[in-house]
C-alpha cells in the first residue's frame, strides 16, 4: 500500500459567503498540495456553511453554490483529491415526491467532480431541522483511494449505533452498510454544534465505533460560530482500538497535515483539550467574536451595572475583540449605589475599556411627568422599575446605532428561565453571550478568570467586591434579587434538574427541594416564555439552550402542577 497523506481542515465558514467560503478551501488545498497530501477532507457543508437553513429553499442561492463548486474545482491544485462538504441537487425530485436537495459531499479532483456522496441520517431534534430541507441519502458512500476503502460518512450518520445510545433514533445505521462492503478508513465530515462536554461524548462515540468494527475513523470538525451555535473544532483520528491518536486545536481554524503508512499513523499530535471552565470561556469568546465580525461589526457597547453578568460580558468582549472595541456605559439612578458606580469604574480601569457615565436621574423624572395623569391613583410598583430598565436600553441603543456597535445583553440563564428581566430594557441586545449560564456559573466563570490572571502574575479584574455583595438589580432603595427569587444556588438546581436533567416535580422534590417552591419556579418559567421569544440570540454552550432549539408555545395551559402546590 502507497503512503496515504491526508490534510483535515479545521474551517471557519461564513453561511451564505460563497466566494469567501471557496477561497478558504482552496487554500487549504494549496497548502496542502505543497506538501504532498493526496485527499484534503473539509467539514460538512462547508462550501455553503453550517447550518445554510432557508437559504437553501432560494433557487438562485442553491444556483450558485453549484457553479461555486464548479469553479472550485477549477481551482483546485492538480492530484490532490478534495471532499467538499456542499448541498447537492437531487435529480427528477419533484417526480419522485422527494426534497430537492441532499446534504453532501462532492470530491473535487483534476478540474472536475468525480464522485459525489449523500448525508444518510438528517436530525431534526434541538437544534436541527435538516428535514425540511434535504432527502436522506440511501447509497452506500464507498471511495477507492490508493488502495484503500474509505467510507464516507457525514455528522449524524456516526451518531445511531445502538449499543452505545442503548437504543436508535433511525431505522438504519449506515456503519453497518459500510463495514458490509469493508472499509480500511472512515471519514466523517461534520458541523457539530458545541456545547459542555461534546467533545468527550464525541471521542467516546468515536472510540466506540473503532472498537466495535476495528476500524480506524478520521473525524473533522467544522469551527467558529453562526448565531448561536458555536462549533469547536477538535479534529480527531482514533485507531481500530479506540485510542484518540490525535486531536486538533479547540475553537480555532488550522489544517492538520496526518500519514498513514501500512497500517500506522505518523505525523499526528495530541492537542490537550481544554479544562471545563476554559473550554466555555473559549467558547463564548469566539462566539462573541464571529458573531460581531460576521455581521459587519468591530465595536460593541455593555451597560457597567457593577454587578458579576455585565462584569463577565465586558471581560468576554476584551478578550474577543480587543479594549479598544469595547465602550462600557454607567447609567446610575438614585438607587445606584457609590459601591456600585466604583466596582463598574474599576473593572473598566482593570480591563483598559474606555466609560461614558449618564445618570438617568432626569429622564427617570420626565417620564414620572408624562405619566402621572394617567397613573393618578394608581401606587408606585414594577412598573417604575421597568422604566428605568427601558431608558438604559433605550440610552444603549441610542450609542450603538450612532457609531455603529452593537449592544450585548449582560443577563444569564436563570434570569431568561423565571423573567427576572425587562423586556426592552436590560434584555435588549445583539446577542446576549452568557444566557446560557446560570448565575452560579457565571460566578464561577468569574471566579476560573480571576484565578487565570493571578496565575500570569497579574492583579484580578474583577473586583472582589463584586463576588461579595449581594446580586441586585438597584431599581429601589435596598432591592436585592433575593427578595423576588429563591436564592441562586436553590434556584438553579431546580432549573438544571428540570431543564438539564429533564427531571419531574416529584423527582426534583425528592432531591431535597420543597415542592411548593419547585411548582413555584415552573411557573415563573412558563410564564416568561413571551420574554425568551423576543430576547437577544444567546450563544449556545449547554445541552438544552434557551436558543433556536427551545421550541415551546408562547400562548399555552401548561400544566400547573396542582398536586405539588396542593402537598
């Protein structure tokens, strides 16, 4: 057997940026060619991006994406062989009572298309819908390569096997049909979404496999963000006994160069993969990041609360787009504290970001003005409070679209779950990057960023002051959140119990939890559904986000969980 070079390219597309996307590949393909691979292996769909969604129900879009990949294929160096992750036509669809498209692969090679492959598996859970869009391919996606029988597989065609899941999601598994017609190599092509513990889940899937039908897998991974979804990188190659022989950077874009020479790897490196809490701190780092830049953006602007969400948001956006991006806005009332105005001032000094300071004190009066005819009567409540949450977002707004920023949302995931937010006020914003976390993670996030400062022999950025104090959104005199809300640590493990861990009432009453709080807590959840629905993008970096893949009715009888309340 001929020595096999294979380049796994670790890209970050652009939905939708065809040319942008093609030069991308074709790069990696030069440099891959200057140094004698023989395959260069791209992410699922990544000529279009991931996830191209409605944008391929326009027949001009899916036009062009099959002239992009023709003229690619130009392009490409000759007798390196490319598999383009792309959406396929589907010839004589309408005749058949079929989807027009496939998700697919086409291997690019000497000028032209030569072999062409169908994504077999298409979810439709979470945050997936690749049902609406593309038919199931039914081919066995076999390509002969130097003597060698590769099997070509993309994303969830790895992701059914029933002994690991305990059961199937689909009827078929496409690993059987291919180590029916025996194959030496599996490659899976993906755009596999992030979140807390993917990647683990991901190499013990693999290892599975390998082990299973003692066949070495290629895994390439798609990187960057689109929206909400952020996806990691983290190339992986496992032999035939399941160990992970290499591993490729996390949420970064590189070509990884590998060797495989009789039945041996060479070349491979085994990048370590990040601790648990850097792993998310990268993760919302480069969703901030693509998100502004992807959109057209450079600069953002965060409300300075002085609390621990918009202390950590500011922190994030340093880091993702540099201090002279960043314009952090105090807007104090009078029931801001000194403490505070000085802990948002400190951080801000801390982080090198520069201030703007407007007490909201007048226009808080201006409206108390305007309103008071038709409030006469009426006693002073949420309703006030609200108001002064709209005028800061009103005042964000206002500086972003003068100099062409965009706003971050600084709340986090147990705020978004009860609605213990504003709707147009603190909740308004581009994109919100911690309403994945719950406050109990964003202080230990806090708390892991703080420790990695003082590890590089620098003074934290956080101030301590803000750990200690107690949470507060400062809309009347001596408010704290736990005059609304159980406390954070009580609150959130009712809301991972349920949300996360999908357990019951009952269960989570068992766990130690009164029942009545328990019953409380769903309320409040189903109760703010109307506020998630008009809420900031949040970036993605749980199981069960509150994103594109929480599809609940806004207007609904959710069950009241009578019994709990009645117990």
């Amino acid at each position: 057997m001929n020595e096999l070079r294979l380049g796994l390219a670790q890209l970050n597309p652009v939905v939708g940026d065809l040319v942008g996307n093609s030069e991308k590949i074709l790069q990696a393909a030069k440099q891959c060619a200057f140094q004698s691979v023989s395959l260069l292996i791209t992410p699922e769909l990544s000529l279009c991006g991931y996830p191209p969604q409605d944008l391929v129900l326009d027949p001009l879009f899916v036009e062009n994406c099959q002239t992009a990949l023709h003229n690619l294929a130009l392009k490409i160096p000759p007798k390196i062989g490319v598999l383009v992750g792309t959406i396929l036509p589907n010839p004589d669809w309408w005749q058949k009572g079929e989807k027009p498209l496939f998700n697919g692969a086409a291997l690019l090679l000497d000028g032209r298309i030569r072999y062409t492959f169908y994504k077999h598996l298409l979810p439709d859970y979470d945050v997936f819908d690749e049902h609406r869009y593309f038919q199931p391919g039914t081919q066995v996606n076999l390509l002969r390569w130097q003597g060698l029988r590769l099997g070509i597989t993309i994303c969830e065609d790895l992701w059914n096997d029933e002994q690991f899941w305990s059961g199937r999601r689909y009827p078929e598994d496409p690993m059987i049909h291919l180590m029916e017609r025996g194959v030496d190599l599996v490659i899976n092509m993906s755009a596999s979404p992030y979140w807390q513990g993917k990647g683990s889940l991901r190499e013990s899937l693999l290892a599975h496999h390998a082990r299973k039908y003692r066949v070495p897998l290629i895994y390439v991974n798609q990187v960057g963000a689109t929206d909400q979804l952020i996806f990691d990188g983290r190339n992986v190659i496992v032999d035939e006994t399941g160990q992970v022989i290499h591993r490729g950077r996390a949420f970064q874009s590189e070509v990884q160069i590998v060797t495989y020479r009789q039945g041996q790897w060479h070349d491979t490196r085994i990048h370590t993969a990040p601790d648990p809490w850097a792993e998310v701190w990268q993760a919302l780092v480069l969703g901030i990041r693509d998100y502004v830049h992807k959109s057209g953006f450079q600069r953002v602007v965060v409300g300075l609360s002085g609390g621990i969400d918009s202390s950590v948001v500011a922190a994030l956006a340093v880091q993702a787009l540099g201090a002279n991006h960043v314009l952090g806005v105090l807007m104090p009332s009078p029931y801001t504290s000194d403490m505070s105005v000085a802990d948002a001032l400190t951080l801000a000094a801390n982080l090198g970001i520069q201030t703007e300071k407007i007490p909201i004190h007048d226009l808080m009066a201006d409206y108390d003005a305007s309103l008071a005819p038709l409030f006469a009567g009426y006693a002073p409540d949420v309703t006030e409070e609200n108001i002064q949450s709209r005028i800061r977002g009103t005042l964000l707004m206002a500086i972003a679209n003068k100099f062409h920023a965009l706003v971050l949302a600084t709340g986090n995931k147990s705020e978004l779950a009860v609605g213990y937010c504003t709707l147009y006020g603190d909740m308004c914003g581009a994109l919100a990057p911690i309403g994945d976390l719950y406050k109990t993670q964003v202080y230990a996030l806090a708390r892991w960023y703080n420790e990695q400062v003082q590890a590089r022999g620098k003074t934290a950025l956080i101030p301590e002051s803000i750990f200690t104090k107690a949470p507060s959104a400062e809309l009347k005199p001596g408010q704290t959140d736990q005059d609304t809300l159980p406390p954070y640590p009580i609150l959130d493990d009712i809301l991972q119990r349920w949300l996360g861990a999908r357990q019951t009432p009952e269960q989570i009453a068992l766990a130690g939890h009164d029942p009545t709080l328990v019953a409380q807590v769903m309320q409040m959840v189903q109760r703010a559904e109307f506020k998630r629905f008009q809420a900031a993008p949040v970036l993605k970096v749980s199981e069960r986000a509150f994103d594109r893949g929480w599809r609940v009715p806004i207007v609904a009888q959710p069950p009241r969980h009578q019994l709990l309340l009645d117990s």
